[in-house]
C-alpha cells in the first residue's frame, strides 16, 4: 500500500505535557538501527542497508545535500572496515604491519562528501618516503592492500572504478615525493589527459592511515598548479567538455552525444551537477583555496576571494541543492524500482515549478562556467 502521507517525526517533538519528546522524535531511527545492518560486520549487508537508511533520513525532512553528506559518512566507514580487514588479513598471512606511514585517499565525489545511491569506486595511495632499494618490498605490501580492500569493497556493493582510478594501479599508488613529481609533470604543460588526471585527484579526502601525507601533498599541489599559467588554462578549456543540459534556443535538452535512454531523460550529473562542480574546483585552484566539497567552494569563493559575490554564491547553492534533491529522488525511484541509481532524470516526473527551477538553475551555472573560462 502507497503511503500518501505520513507526519513528520518532528511533529512529535513537542509533547502535549509541554516538554521535548526526544524518545518519539528518534524512534524511527531506533526503528532502522534495530532492524538495519547499516553497521554491521558484514559489508555487503552494511551497504544493502543503505537506502533504507536514506529513506529513513526522508522521514526528518533532511535537505539531499544532507542525506548525501551521510551516505558519504558511511562510505567513508566501508572504507576504513575493509581497509582495516584487509590489514587483519595480511598480518595474518605473515605480511606484517605497514612498513611505513601511509594515506589512503577517497576521490570525486566521495571526498567532496556528495554520493548518492549509485557511487564507484575513485581512490588512491599515498606512501611514506622510503630508499629505493626497498621499493619492491614496500610497494608490493601496499599493492596487496590496495587490491585487497578494493575487491572488499566492490563485493559489498561499492564497484570497482571502470577508468581504473583505484591504489591497486601503480599510476594512483606513490610515495609522497613520486606525487609531486607527478604533479610536476602534468602541471608543465597543457595536455589534455594530464589536466585530466589532475581534475580527479583534486577532490580528495584523507579516509585512512595518516592524514598529514594528504595535507601536505595538498599545500604543495595547490601551490605548484595556481603558477602553472598554461595547465590552469586547458583545464578552463575543459569546461567546454561539459556542456550544460540547455539547446541553443535555452530550453531543457540532453547533449546529443550522450546515449538518453529516453527522449524525456537529462544527465543531471553530467550536464548539470559536474559544470558547477569543475568550475568551483577550478577557482579554488586558482585562489588556492583548500576546499573540497562544492558547497564549502563556493561559499569560501565569495567570503575570501573576489571570484564571487555573495548573490552569485547564494544562486548556486541553490542550484546545487536543488539539482542533488532531483537525483536523489529520481535514484530513490529507480532503486525502489529496482532500476539502476545513475545520473539521469526523467523530465515527465518533474511538476511543472520544478522544471522552471531547474531551467533557471542550468542557467545561472552556464553563465558561471562561461564566466570562468572568460577570467
């Protein structure tokens, strides 16, 4: 039976007796947490009890931006279990413990804390400085935890990165000063893939092991690429790439080279949220701002830079909230559907207000990333 409406738990909050009625006000919670595997040892029956979780925060009326932030906590937990198990595992075997410090980082949008219901896997490594002559002994420690707690992780539910952005490749698994060496090479020029590998590595949040590798790695990366006049150049051409969901004449329109699986259907993340997303990192590299999640970027861009004003801010944050609440639900649908969690929106199950919303909202993050690419 379809439940067309239910009372918030918040109406319970105050009592009849005139107190705070906390117990009635957390009982769904208790509810979920009782029936719920969300924390469990299991990984697979932790993640599967995610999106009854999500449909319980639904119930307090939490804002999608919210909700996204605590699937992103729980996440951030499934990492650090399987990281932790996967360690167990090999001091088991006779591995021992990590040789030397290390940093696994979560990237995209796990780090910015903005997952829905349809995540993969971005991660990479940070590891100590070590000689060189104990490259094949340290490494291959790290390599074995880094395939270890990946394939933990896609066989919870968490799937394994199709572009192969993982610690278990060599190419996202280095010491600290191989990293900046890295970054040294793809900032000297204005190479495409570079600026590529850049974009996804900027977005990072240190999930394991510590986090002074990451936070030192960072100062340097935002230091070396805001005086890299001819790196920060091609990655506002880039934004080019990323072409809002709007036709010439401004109406709602899918990119024509995106196969929609519908006529009706919109790639919100891709022509929508990742415009906004890209063009927010880009000036905060430029500003050297050390913000990582979309809705920090932005409100730091208009309180200590000259980038934005606050009106503009306000206008994308709205935006941003807006078009995460659209995903949220249409993934919800499908999930409840048993449909894949992915990035589209069918326009047909928009309200008439909602589509002149989010037409206005495509608008103001057009006119922001031209504004970008034109500073």
């Amino acid at each position: 039976m379809r439940i067309v409406y239910r009372a918030s738990p918040w109406r319970s909050l105050v009592s009849l007796g005139g107190s705070l009625d906390t117990s009635t006000l957390t009982a769904p919670l208790r509810d979920f947490h009782a029936n719920a595997c969300l924390f469990k040892p299991s990984l697979s029956d932790a993640y599967a009890a995610q999106l009854s979780f999500v449909e319980t925060l639904v119930r307090y009326d939490l804002p999608a931006w919210r909700i996204s932030e605590l699937i992103s906590d729980h996440n951030a937990w499934l990492y650090r279990q399987s990281i932790a198990m996967a360690l167990d595992e090999m001091q088991a075997q006779g591995w021992g413990k990590p040789p030397v410090d290390y940093c696994v980082l979560t990237l995209g949008s796990a780090a910015r804390f903005e997952s829905l219901l349809g995540p993969d896997q971005d991660n990479a490594l940070i590891i100590g400085d070590y000689p060189d002559a104990r490259h094949v002994e340290i490494d291959g420690y790290f390599q074995a935890l880094g395939e270890r707690f990946t394939q933990r992780l896609d066989e919870a539910g968490i799937p394994l990165c199709r572009g192969h952005v993982m610690a278990r490749w060599p190419m996202w698994r280095k010491r600290l000063s191989e990293w900046q060496q890295q970054f040294e090479i793809w900032s000297a020029d204005r190479q495409v893939k570079r600026v590529q590998q850049t974009n996804i590595w900027l977005d990072f949040y240190p999930v394991a092991g510590n986090a002074e590798l990451a936070q030192t790695l960072g100062q340097w990366v935002r230091s070396t690429l805001s005086n890299a006049p001819l790196f920060m150049n091609e990655m506002a051409m880039l934004l080019d790439e990323l072409p809002v969901a709007l036709d010439r004449f401004g109406r709602i329109a899918s990119h024509p080279a995106l196969a929609a699986p519908h006529d009706q259907a919109v790639d919100l993340k891709h022509q929508g949220l990742m415009p906004l997303i890209s063009a927010a990192r880009l000036l905060c590299v430029r500003y050297q701002r050390s913000e990582i999640g979309t809705r920090e970027r932005l409100a730091a861009l208009a309180h200590f830079t000259s980038a934005l004003t606050k009106e503009q801010s306000n206008l994308l944050l709205a935006a941003f909230n807006r078009m995460q609440h659209l995903l949220l639900e249409q993934q919800r649908h499908n999930k409840s559907h048993g449909q894949t969690a992915d990035g589209w929106v069918d326009l047909r199950r928009l309200r008439d207000d909602e589509r002149l919303l989010l037409k206005f909202d495509l608008q103001q993050i057009k006119a922001f990333v031209n504004q970008v690419n034109k500073a």
